[in-house]
C-alpha cells in the first residue's frame, strides 16, 4: 500500500511579478514556482537579481509600491495569499503564520531604541492575545535562551550596537518565531556575516527547524549553504525558476547548464576559478525564449523558440530546459 504524499504547507504556481517603471513595465518574477513540504528547509538560490528576493516579499505581501502579481497563485494551505485583504494579511499572516529573518542585521534594528522595546511591542504571544508585560518579558527571553544568546535575561536592556553580528541576527530569529509560526522565510540572513558565525547560524537554524516543526525557505546565493542545510532547493534566473529537486540530485547531477555554471563557480567544488561570462538580463528586456540562452554554452536554436517547458527526468528533479526534453519523454 502506498503512503499519500503530504501536501506542499505553502505552494507558488506560476507566479509572476511586474513593477512599474519610468521606462515601461519590468517583469521581476516570471510563471515562478515553489512547494514547500512540511518540515522541509527548501533553499532558493541565484545569482543577484535572479528575483529571490522579489519572491519572499509576494509571500508577505509587500511587494513595492509600483509592484503587483499578475498572475498564479500563493497558497497557504487551502488559502491563496495573493486574494487576502492587506489588514488580513496583516493579522493572521505575517509573524502569525508565516516568519520572517531579514538579510541586513545591521540596518534591521532601531539603533535608537533598547532590543526589548522593539521586540515586546511586536511579540503576539501565542494563544494569549492579552499576555502582560511580563508574560512577554518571559517569552521573549525564553526564545532568546533558544537561540542560544548569551546573557539572555539582560538583553532586553541593551541597544543594538551593544551586539555583534551574530548576535543581532540571533535576536532577529527569536522575533521570526515570537509567534510560533509554522514557517519561516530566512531571505540570505547570513550574507552580511563571517564564516564562522554563518556556520554558527545555520546550525542554529537548522536545530530550530528540527525541534520546532518548522518549514523554512532560504534564499541565498551560494550553493555551499544550500548543501549544509537545506533538503530540497530551487534555482532561480532572471525571475524563473529553471530547476528544483532535492539537495543530493541537484548537487550530484543537476539538469540545467544554469546550475551546472553556478555549481562550477563554487570555490569549494571548482578544480580551478570560473564564472558566467554575461550578466543577468534586464527584467525591461528580457530574451526571446530561454533567458539564460544569450550566455549558455549548450544554446541551440530551439533556445529561442519560445519558453522550454518544465519536465521531469527524474522523479521530484524537474527542470526548464529543451535539452531534457527527449528525456522527459522516454
């Protein structure tokens, strides 16, 4: 008897993105797609530019202001967050739902204000919405506790520059789940770090899924990260995604000559220096077809025929590329 796949907890299907400009209208996200399975940590990964970023903000909803989705759908459970009232969106997702660690935990905190007046004014403590002061006081330093700052019970009193680092971004996690959301959406939370906190980090991160139950999505730019500690991961480029599929097939043998180039980039996994000759595309301007066929050494006419569709070689390792099509199709 086979056991019933779990449904994705969030899911895009063919979501795109457009943002008005002085010169036209520039299409950030094109028929992008993502399914995040329970308990899964599912990295986004690309170049800068490539839209991941763009792809968290439609998630919450704050998309910018000359930004709009024009078509697909984002569905959290049986709900499509692109249909909800921005006061709904509001309540009953963000930080309720869903979690969110920004990029930057430099420019993330108020350099003005204590750490705990920031953080207790937003904290909705789960299943009491009218927990004192001090019931939150007491969440708040739990939940730093979990995230393993030091001196916990004292950091509410002390300002942002009083922290480094690392320890930003550690308060900036125990705000993502003051709430106890189910996901968590991490949008390159290690970037502005070095390497030893970064490891530090995903570790943490990675324990907390795994305690909590999480669901969590990881954007990022390198693929080292994305094999310490996601288990499925979708490549990004010029606002498509061109290829998904678990972790281990993905690295071993991916599919797309986007992924490939990206792999061979890597300093950890390249025999010598490499890099994608070109850049990414203007989202004004984008290229007939395959937009990653202007720079791909495996361009063939078809490339510019029209857009590749996605196929499956392999079970749960699809990919948009022509290459794979015969493939698909044995």
């Amino acid at each position: 008897m086979m056991l019933e796949k779990p449904a994705p907890v969030l899911e895009i299907r063919d979501l795109s993105v457009s943002v008005g400009t002085d010169e036209g209208e520039a299409r950030i996200l094109d028929n992008a797609g993502l399914a995040l399975m329970p308990g899964s940590i599912h990295g986004v990964v690309g170049e800068s530019g490539c839209g991941k970023s763009t792809l968290i903000r439609a998630i919450l909803g704050i998309l910018p202001k000359r930004g709009r989705a024009t078509h697909g759908s984002i569905m959290l459970g049986e709900r499509n967050l692109l249909g909800l009232p921005a006061d709904t969106l509001q309540k009953d997702v963000r930080g309720r739902a869903i979690g969110f660690i920004p990029q930057d935990p430099f420019q993330a905190l108020n350099p003005v204000f204590r750490v705990g007046t920031q953080l207790l004014e937003t904290v909705r403590t789960p299943g009491d919405s009218k927990a004192t002061r001090e019931t939150k006081k007491a969440h708040v330093i739990s939940l730093l506790k979990a995230v393993q700052l030091p001196d916990a019970e004292h950091a509410l009193d002390r300002y942002p520059h009083q922290f480094s680092g690392g320890q930003r971004q550690r308060l900036l996690i125990a705000a993502a789940l003051a709430s106890a959301p189910g996901i968590i959406l991490a949008d390159e939370p290690t970037t502005a770090l070095d390497v030893t906190t970064q490891l530090q980090i995903l570790k943490l991160l990675r324990g907390l899924a795994i305690d909590r139950g999480l669901s969590m999505i990881f954007v990022t730019h390198d693929f080292g990260v994305v094999a310490q500690l996601c288990d499925t991961v979708t490549v990004m480029y010029a606002g498509q995604t061109v290829e998904s599929g678990p972790v281990a097939q993905v690295l071993k043998a991916p599919f797309h000559p986007y992924t490939q180039m990206l792999l061979a980039c890597h300093p950890e996994r390249a025999a010598e220096l490499a890099g994608i000759p070109g850049a990414v595309p203007s989202p004004l301007r984008p290229p007939q077809g395959c937009r990653f066929n202007p720079r791909c050494p495996s361009a063939r006419p078809a490339c510019s025929a029209g857009q590749p569709p996605r196929v499956a070689p392999q079970p749960g390792h699809a990919v948009r590329c022509v290459l794979h099509l015969d493939e698909a199709a044995a």
